[in-house]
C-alpha cells in the first residue's frame, strides 16, 4: 500500500513540486504556493459537495432536535425515525465525510513532499523530462522555509484556522436549547487555531506556508459556500417555516371548530338524557300513587 501511493501520488506530486521550482528560478516558497493552489483547485468539487451536504445537514438540526426530544425514552424509535427522515431528504450523515476522506491521502502526500522534497536529496524520483535545479532556494519573504518558524508563519496559520472555523459555524438561536454537541463545536472552534499554532511551530517553515496558502483557499471557498449554498438553503427554510404557520393556525382554529361542535352535541345528549330521567321518575311516581 505504502508503494502505490509512493508511486501514484508522492512522485507525481514531488515532480510538480520540482518542476515549480524550476519554474522560479529555484524557489521552493513559490512552487509551494503554486502547487497547493493546483491541487486544491483539482479538490474542489468534492469540497463543495461536501460543503452542501454539511449546509442540508445543519438545515435538519430542528426537525432531528424534534425526533430527539418526541422520542427521547426509545433509541430504537428515534434512530428509525431519523433515518427514515434522511431518505425522505435525499440525505446522509456521511454525505460530508465521504468526499473529505478522498482528500485525505492527497494531502498526507503533499506534507510529505513539503516536509522531506525541499532540498535535491531525492532528484532520484525525478521524472527524466522533469527539470532539475541546481540549488532549490529556501529562503521566502525572510523565512527560512527548511527549519521551523516559532512565531509569525504560525500564528498567521492559526488565525486563517480560525477565521474558517468562524465561517463554517452554523448560526445558533438565542431561544434554542444548547446541547452538548453544540457546545463541543464550538470549543473545537478555538482549540484547532491553537492546535494549529504548536504543530506549525515544530515542523519546518515550508508546512506553516502550505497551511497558509490552503487555509487562504478554503476561507474563498467558504466565503462561496456562505453565499451561495448556505444563504438559499436558510432563506428556503425560513420560507417553509412561514407557510406552515397558516396552515398550523388553521388547523388549530378547525380542532378548536370541531371541539366546540362535540361539545355542544355532548350537551344536548345531556340535556336529553336528563329530560327523559325526569319523565321516568314522574312516570314511576304516578305509578307508585296508584
């Protein structure tokens, strides 16, 4: 397994790297910038199509709230009824998940390109058409892209890490009930920034530059995401929710009708019942006095 992905994805994607570099007259710092714009680019349907299911996920939180407080003493009811409402959506819980772990490998690679492709130690996996730089040069904007950067290129990353975070967060009514995972989510929020901030500063500067440019690309993208999926997605439902309103009051309104209704024949039943006990007891009166 390790070798098909040597072969398949990390000399590929190390030829490119090399080949950028060259490209630049030797510098790593813009081959990286270049490369994980590329790769990103090529990522980017499933991250979008991720990014929609997640949007139609959030947008049934109420109605799986509802299943979860209607049956919260049955597990067994509340998982069947919460699958039966993902089919009736079109949805699924692993719809977000499944196009994020296709990615998952790419991105492995390029950390292993970036961590041990950024000096000539390894021109043996080169391609005999890719181009071969004398010296690969490391030094970027003052930074040394070859040892850690303790302070600037990690903080900057932890900052982009949370500016995405805060992009991505679901917003939270006032009025609703926080629950646990809620609160988790927003917890992870801060704590990946600072993850970030720590794993940045011990590996070498060139990591903390590829999680710049591709922390740079997802707040674009969930900049889009934001405008054009989730925007419409909450619009709709809010359109939804106004239009059951009417409905729901007349449907109250007619159980209130019908309510009435029974009430009034329920007395008349009464007020029959009560005329024909009285017409018995004088019958059995008169009875009596004969």
């Amino acid at each position: 397994m390790a070798d098909f992905f040597t072969k398949i994805l990390y000399i590929p994607i190390y030829n490119l790297l090399i080949y950028f570099a060259a490209v630049f007259g030797g510098s790593v710092g813009w081959a990286i910038i270049v490369l994980t714009f590329i790769i990103r680019t090529i990522l980017l349907p499933s991250s979008i199509k991720a990014a929609k299911s997640a949007t139609k996920m959030q947008m049934l939180q109420p109605k799986m709230n509802e299943i979860k407080e209607k049956h919260k003493d049955d597990q067994k009811k509340q998982s069947e009824e919460t699958m039966k409402m993902y089919k009736e959506e079109g949805t699924s819980p692993f719809g977000s998940c499944l196009p994020l772990l296709i990615q998952l490998p790419i991105i492995f690679v390029l950390y292993r390109v970036f961590l041990h492709g950024i000096d000539t130690s390894s021109y043996n996996l080169l391609y005999p058409f890719t181009p071969r730089p004398e010296v690969l040069d490391t030094l970027f904007l003052g930074f040394d892209l070859s040892v850690p950067d303790l302070w600037v290129l990690p903080i900057i990353a932890g900052l982009l890490q949370l500016l995405v975070s805060w992009m991505s967060m679901p917003k939270v009514d006032p009025n609703a009930k926080k629950d646990a995972a809620s609160n988790m989510t927003r917890q992870m929020m801060y704590l990946f920034p600072i993850m970030t901030i720590f794993i940045a500063r011990s590996l070498p500067a060139a990591l903390a530059l590829y999680w710049i440019i591709t922390t740079l690309f997802s707040v674009g993208q969930q900049w889009y995401v934001n405008k054009n999926i989730k925007k419409p997605a909450a619009s709709s439902a809010k359109k939804q929710i106004s239009s059951s309103k009417p409905a729901k009051k007349a449907e109250k309104t007619e159980k209130k009708k019908t309510k009435k209704k029974s009430d009034v024949v329920t007395n008349m039943m009464k007020k029959r019942l009560n005329k024909s006990d009285k017409k018995k007891g004088v019958e059995v009166t008169i009875r009596k006095k004969k």
